[in-house]
C-alpha cells in the first residue's frame, strides 16, 4: 500500500493526502527538452522527414520488376504519381523505405507512383 501523499487518495485518514505537494520554483526544475514539431497536412508528404520521390530518378530494381493490370481509372494527385487507365498493362516495382500501400510504375518513359489497390499483380 502506498502512502498518505496522494492527493485524493480517499482510503487515507492523514490530513497531508487533502493538500496538494508544496510549490517547486520553477528555477529548481530541470530543464526538460523538446521535440521539434513539423507542421504537417493530411495526405502530403513530409518532406523534412522523408525525401520527395522524383520519379525520373528512381531505378528499377534489377530483379523484382512485376507485371500488373491496372482495375480502375486512377487520376494522378501530382507530377510524382502515374495516371492508369483500366485494363491496360504496367511494369511495377517497389523501393526499399517505401510505403507498402502504393509501388513504382512504368508505362514506356513514363513513371510514378501508384496505389497497389488498382492493380492486379501478374507473375
């Protein structure tokens, strides 16, 4: 059982439970340090935390390239994703640190990111 210096410790008789700890000056507190905060907004990338994937630099792998068919229109959000259009064919490949729900995809010259959701993944 701990002791009486709880405040609102109901199962304690000692009138010291009732009051609240005596007040520290803030010159005796160790200074405490902080996390820096990077605003962020929904849906954009942080680009302090993570680099801006620039399409045109990005490599294919030397082995794990796969073909898939695209399931739906996909309208590209911005210039680092690929716009799809159903039922036609792209080479896709994923990048080490990438996020699992979207893949690199290739159409002839053409790259950028897309959403695994609007593919079927071929052998």
């Amino acid at each position: 059982r701990f002791s009486g210096t709880f405040v609102g410790n109901a199962d304690s008789a000692s009138p010291a439970a009732a009051t609240s700890p005596p007040a520290v000056a803030a010159a005796t507190l160790p200074a405490v340090p902080t996390i820096p905060v990077v605003p962020t907004i929904v849906g954009v990338p942080n680009t302090v935390a993570e680099g801006v994937l620039n399409p045109n630099e990005v490599k294919p792998p030397a082995s794990g390239t796969r073909r898939a068919r695209v399931l739906y229109d996909y309208e590209a959000a911005d210039s680092t994703e690929l716009a799809l259009l159903a039922d036609e064919m792209i080479t896709v490949y994923s990048l080490p640190g990438m996020d699992p729900d979207w893949l690199i995809g290739e159409r002839g010259n053409q790259k950028g990111k897309v959403p695994v959701t609007y593919l079927e993944l071929l052998s």
